[in-house]
C-alpha cells in the first residue's frame, strides 16, 4: 500500500522550531514583541500602514466589519466562500446579500457587484478564491462612486498581486488567515491591514476585549513607570495573537516567496498535464493576477465520482466550497445565483502544497488522468 497523499500540509523546518524555542524560553507567550515585530514586518511586506495581529482571520473579518459599521444594512459578498466570510457579516449585525460568481475564477462578479448595490449597501467584501485576485479595479470604481467599504478576505492570498499591488492592500481593509492550510501558517491565525490609524486604533482595542493599553505595553521592561490601569472603552474580543504563534509567522513570512514560486510550478504541472484531455479543465488564470496558488482546483462533471475514486488510490480531495447562500442558515437572504449553483458541482481541489514531490504529484496526474479518460473504469471491468 503506496503512502497516501494528502491535499495540503504545513511547510516547515528548523528555523520554526528554533524561533518557537527562543520565545518558549524568553518566559513571554502571550502577546509581545514577537508579535508587534511580526506586525511590522507583515504591513511592509503587504505595503500597508498599519497591520493589527489576530488568532484568526474569521476574527479579522469580524472587526473588519465592525468599523465598518454595517449593522442593519446591507453588505454585498460571495457564496463561494468558506463560511467565516459571511458568519462575520451576520456577527456584526449585517444582511448578507450574495453576488454571483465569474465561471473561469470562481471570484466575486464585478458586474454583479454593481447590479445589485442599493442605498442601504454599505460594504462589499472581496473573496480571492484559491489565491486568485478579484479583478479589482471595477469593484473599487463602484465602490468609489457608493461611497462602499471595500473589505478584502485575502485568507486564500497571501502574496497574490493584481497589477503589481498586493492583495489585502486595495481595500479599506485586508484581511488574512494563518490557519495551518494556508500559503504561510502560524499553526492558527490572522492579521488585518489598513491605511486607516483610527481604524487601526479602533481593532486593536477590540482585539483585547477593549483595554485601552495591554499587557505588554503596561509592563514591559524599560518602561519609566509600570502602571496596571487601564481604561475599557467598549465590550470588545479576545483576539489577540500570542507571541508564540508570531515567532512562527516571522519565519514563515520569510519563506512565503519562494513556497508560493513552488506552488505556482506544480500548479503549472498540473495545467500541462490536463491540456487537451477532454472532461477537465482547471480555473483560468488572468494576466491581471499573479496567483498565490493556495489550492489546484479542477472541473470535471462527475466530481462526486471522481472525488471517491481518488479516495480509493490513497489520494485526499476536497470540495471548496458547498455554497453558503444554499445552507439553512442563509435561507432568508438565499437568492439564484446560476453560475455558482452550476459551477460549484464541478470543482474539486486536489494536492497542492509546497513539498509535493514530483513523484506524489505524478501520481495524482495518472490517477485523474485515468479517470477522466475512461481507463480506471475500463480496469473495474475487466
């Protein structure tokens, strides 16, 4: 029995383990220096302002759209989406109203954004499905001319561009996970990013259930005069990240580069692999976009089909994502949306991660290969 093959997996080595030993004996986990060090380092290399660390990107959506101030109205989103994206639109006290997809990206339609913008629209929140940037410049032109917050869910981006710019950073508010999946991994985690200092100000209060100055900043070392007053200005979160999490994330950050340069080259294996073989296709890729590649999504009708027979052979798949607009708890704001109702059962995620090794992804190319092209069938028969 051949070992089998997972869909992702974390990307690490010594260095991780070294950063993580040098905060654990530095006696400060929580939130600290490794964590503002890490802030610093991730706002530069996005090209934003201000960058605020967090324990999730669902965390960051969350405050995200709490500054934005969308409670009772109506906040524009993708159905093509992990739930986090849209939970946090309901948490902050908005109506999702969902927006059909374009059927080559799986991104957020910009026409579609602006059909169905209304005088109660108050943000719209940009989803880059599988690393792959929205095409933006459209929806910022909308957004512009409906005074809209633009919320950017980079979770699936990290390192993406569209047009040379960073995704995360066209936006009022980027937004960005670090779960273990994802391009770079702080084991779980999240950062939001803005130009905006009150804004900034604002989450970083929430983040730590709304005291005004925390815990490090009261006692660190060197300080001329320790204090342990604080003011709580409003009921905020225990969002915070610790300073273990962002030893982690200052490593990873480093190699985000050239892992993404990985993931773009076995992306590209699979796009060789699968050209002219008919019953499959993968996601376009625009030039407007350089993808960050967090997942190799292909289409073929018999997913379901192809989805257990890739279980068979020892090789993990996935489908991102079921449609929330079609899940019970979004019954009251479900609307027909015929590109994502027809696309969404034809996707499936196969391996993808940065220490795939040429063999392993061979094998998943003639497992898929034989499926699609009828041999695996044509050998159950036999």
């Amino acid at each position: 029995m051949s070992d089998r093959i997972p869909l992702c997996r974390p990307f690490f080595g010594a260095e991780e383990s070294l950063a993580l030993q040098q905060t654990l004996e530095s006696g400060w986990w929580g939130r600290g220096p490794r964590a503002i060090e890490f802030e610093e380092s991730f706002a530069q290399f996005i090209g934003a302002e201000h960058a605020v660390a967090l324990n999730s990107a669902t965390a960051a959506l969350h405050l995200a759209l709490l500054v934005a101030e969308v409670g009772g109205q109506e906040v524009l989103t993708t159905s093509m989406t992990f739930v986090s994206t849209n939970h946090a639109i309901l948490q902050a006290g908005g109506r999702p109203v969902f927006c059909d997809i374009e059927a080559e990206t799986m991104n957020i339609s910009a026409d579609e954004i602006r059909r169905k913008v209304t005088p109660t629209t108050r943000a719209v929140v940009v989803m880059h499905y599988g690393g792959h940037a929205c095409d933006m410049d459209p929806i910022l032109e909308v957004a512009r001319e409906h005074g809209l917050w633009v919320i950017e869910d980079a979770a699936q981006a990290c390192g993406a561009t569209y047009k040379g710019r960073k995704a995360g950073s066209m936006g009022y508010i980027g937004c960005f996970s670090f779960q273990a999946t994802k391009n770079m991994s702080t084991g779980d985690g999240g950062m939001l990013v803005t130009n905006d200092g009150e804004v900034a100000e604002r989450v970083r209060k929430l983040r730590w259930v709304g005291i005004s100055k925390p815990t490090w900043e009261r006692f660190r070392a060197g300080e001329s005069r320790r204090s342990w007053m604080y003011e709580v200005e409003e009921a905020g979160f225990k969002y915070e990240m610790t300073d273990l999490a962002a030893s982690l994330g200052l490593v990873q950050l480093t190699k985000l580069e050239s892992c993404n340069q990985e993931r773009r080259r076995l992306l590209e294996r699979y796009r060789e692999a699968f050209s002219g073989l008919d019953g499959i296709t993968l996601l376009d890729h625009k030039d407007y976009t350089q993808s960050a590649c967090y997942n190799a999504v292909v289409k073929v009708e018999a997913r379901d089909e192809l989805y257990s027979y890739l279980d068979e052979c020892e090789i993990d798949s996935n489908v991102h994502y079921y449609p929330n607009h079609l899940l019970p708890l979004y019954r009251p704001y479900t609307t027909r949306l015929p590109v994502t109702e027809s696309e969404w059962q034809r996707i499936l995620s196969i391996p993808l991660f940065p220490d795939l090794g040429d063999a392993d992804q061979d094998r998943v190319i003639d497992r898929v290969r034989a499926f699609v092209s009828g041999e695996a069938a044509a050998a159950r028969q036999a």
